[in-house]
C-alpha cells in the first residue's frame, strides 16, 4: 500500500503530546520564527534511531522477539521520566548527543559533516530547541493531556539523571490509513472537532470518554487511535548489549496493559535499511504504509538549529502479545 503524503502543520505550542523512533520533534513556536532563511518546519517529525538499529544488528545474541539481558546489561533498569524540567533537560541532551550527532544515517547537514566540528554555542542551540520540543510533548503540565505521552529511559541501577544508556517515547496519535501518522496537534484538533460537532447532550456523553472510544465513535473508518513509539536512541557506549530492544518491549507492555491498545506503531526513513531490520526482523514489525515525499529534519551545524528535507517514510506495525 503506497499514498504520497505531505507533512501535516499544525500550530506549536499548548498541549501536544509523545512519539517518533526517530524523533516526533516539532521545534516550537519561538524556534520557528529565528528561522528566516529556512523552510517552515511543520509537524510529524519521526526519525528513528538508527543508532539503536546499529547496535541491535551487530549483536549477534539478541532473541528475535525480546531483548536477551547479557551480563553486562543486566543493571539495566526501564524507568518513565517524571516531566520535570531536569529530566527534559537531561534527555534532550542524551537525544542531540547520542542521536543527531552521532548517529551512522549522518544528519548533520553542512560544509563539514562532523559533528566534532560543531561549537559549543551551536550545539548549545539545538539542545535548547530539542528541550523546548520534549517540554511541549511530555513535560510537566497543568491538567491532563488529551493525548498519553511519556518518556522512558534505560538506566543503570535506575538513575536516569545522571547515567541514561538509552531512551524511546510513546504517544498517543491519530493514524490516516490512506496517509501516514498525523501529528500530535492535528490529531487532538481532529478530536476535540469531533466532539464539538455533537449536541450539548452527546458532548456530555463523550467528556470523559477514551481517544479509542472517540475515534471508533465520531471519526471516519480510516481514522483510528494508535499508539506511536518513536526517539529510539542509545548511547554510543551502552550499545550491542539489547538495551534497544529491552526499551522497545516495555514500551510495548505499557501501551498494552496502561494505555489499552494491542498494536504498536512507529514511522522509519525507508533509505534506514539498518532501523528496518532490526523492527521487521528482529523485534516483529511489519510495513503497513508507504508515505513518499514527507518530511524529515537534518541537523545544521553551522547554524546550530534543525532543518526540513524531503524523505520517504515507511509505517510499520507490530501486534502486541
């Protein structure tokens, strides 16, 4: 099943929640608008982290279905971060470290493509702007979020200030079954529109229902709640060890047995043959959709900030047991 797609915009700021293995990353408002001279950076931004792919690939002991714990993993501990703006801080530095400046797929975008080459100012910038990103999605808030989103992060002994190996989130979305996993803002704007087409007595009937009751209910055929799992990513030096698959696992639990829904989802650059192997065959994800034409960030190291380009996405998806 093949559709082209383009990246669906919607507004940054309030109220939008988790996924993209890559990253489901939305530069924020505030970012947007120093960005003069590039494109307009819109929403879903997934990249899945070829790192962990890398890592999983290389080890040879890692079981096709669940992540083996070797000895030298074995401390390894999943754990939700609390949202608070410590925690953001430290994953969003762990992301630009281990993930967009590290990572074999080369994002770094300019003259030197070296991410050694980059100054501390410019990587101060993007660790800024990914931490304002993470903030808006799954940080602290008032109220609860129309859309689950989490973090969680594998750590040794549990302590994910100051010794995070790896990471991956998960989010609540809409999927378009003809296009591609809507972003978090125009999945909740698809929501609330729904619910505010109905009359004062049926809104009443829906204020404390479900995303899936609402979706099943008020939503056309090929529009569904899922469950996204996306910013897969572990550092350098804790890979080939299964922490990538240990953190996709409890993923997969969580969104099964906290969130309700026995599938899982996630969206991969098709050119990543690395990241594909290692959902497809090594963790049980199967191609469900093909987006071409969508839009994927780089990082510019120049200019210490994200920018668009044109990327072919492939959606996968995994039954949960």
């Amino acid at each position: 099943m093949k559709a082209s797609t383009t990246a669906i915009v919607g507004t940054i700021g309030a109220a939008i929640a988790l996924c993209g293995t890559v990253s489901s990353f939305s530069p924020p408002a505030s970012t947007l608008a120093k960005l003069t001279h590039q494109t307009k950076l819109s929403p879903p931004y997934m990249f899945f982290a070829d790192n962990a792919a890398v890592e999983e690939e290389t080890d040879k002991e890692t079981d096709t279905t669940a992540a083996v714990e070797t000895e030298s993993s074995s401390n390894t501990q999943i754990t939700p971060l609390d949202g608070s703006e410590s925690s953001i801080g430290n994953a969003a530095k762990f992301m630009v470290d281990a993930f967009w400046l590290q990572s074999p797929q080369q994002l770094i975008q300019d003259a030197s493509n070296d991410s050694s080459e980059l100054s501390e100012s410019a990587k101060a910038s993007l660790i800024n702007i990914q931490a304002d990103d993470l903030m808006g999605k799954y940080g602290e808030r008032m109220g609860k979020r129309k859309l689950d989103a989490l973090i969680l992060a594998a750590s040794e002994s549990g302590d994910a200030q100051s010794n995070l190996q790896g990471m991956v989130t998960i989010e609540v979305r809409l999927l378009d079954k003809q296009n591609d996993i809507l972003s978090s803002d125009a999945s909740e704007f698809k929501l609330t529109q729904a619910v505010a087409s109905l009359g004062p007595k049926q809104r009443r009937e829906f204020k404390n229902a479900s995303v899936i009751d609402i979706a099943n209910q008020l939503l056309p055929p090929d529009i569904s709640a899922v469950a996204v799992l996306a910013n897969l990513c572990v550092s350098p030096a804790a890979r080939r060890k299964g922490i990538a698959a240990k953190l996709c696992n409890e993923a997969e639990r969580l969104a099964k047995e906290e969130l309700g829904f026995d599938e899982m989802f996630l969206r991969v650059e098709a050119e990543n043959e690395a990241a594909k192997r290692l959902y497809e065959e090594k963790l049980g994800y199967e191609c469900v959709l093909e987006a071409e034409g969508a839009t994927a960030l780089r990082v510019d190291g120049n200019a210490g900030t994200f920018v668009e380009v044109s990327s072919d996405i492939v959606v996968l998806k995994k039954k949960i047991k």
